[in-house]
C-alpha cells in the first residue's frame, strides 16, 4: 500500500515497481485504474487490460485456467 499527499509520486513509484517485478518475471495485477494510467503500462508490456462492469463487453471468470506450460515453482507460464 502506498500513502501520501497528492502529487508526490505514488503513482510514479508503484509503476516503476510494477515494471521492475515484470523484468525480474514476476506478474502484476493492478485491480483498480479509475483514471486509466495503467493500460498504457499494460499495453507497454504487452499486457492487456480489461474493464469490468455492468454494461461493459468485459468478462473474467477466475476458473478458467490459463494456457501456457507449468513454471518452476508452480506458476502458469504464458
């Protein structure tokens, strides 16, 4: 969790946390963007991003298994 005033960086340090866990091969998931700063990170990482809502085109069923070979220790590659 990240706290503070507005306009001093969280944002800018979660993103660079974000991208740094990527490179290291870790996978992030962020499940909130209201002011839709996110997808561009996403898209630049070759991600997707998925708007979830009533009305929206936008599914997710969390049963669903991935495709993609089993990694070293346990997660879902992809």
């Amino acid at each position: 969790m990240l706290a503070g005033v507005i306009g001093q960086g969280k944002s800018a340090l979660a993103k660079s946390f974000a991208l740094r866990s990527v490179a290291f091969g870790y996978r992030v998931y962020v499940p909130c963007d209201p002011k839709g700063e996110w997808t561009p990170v996403a898209a630049a990482l070759g991600g997707t991003s998925i708007a979830l809502g009533p009305g929206l085109p936008g599914r997710l069923n969390p049963s669903t298994p991935r495709p993609g070979p089993i990694r070293p220790g346990g997660g879902l590659g992809g």
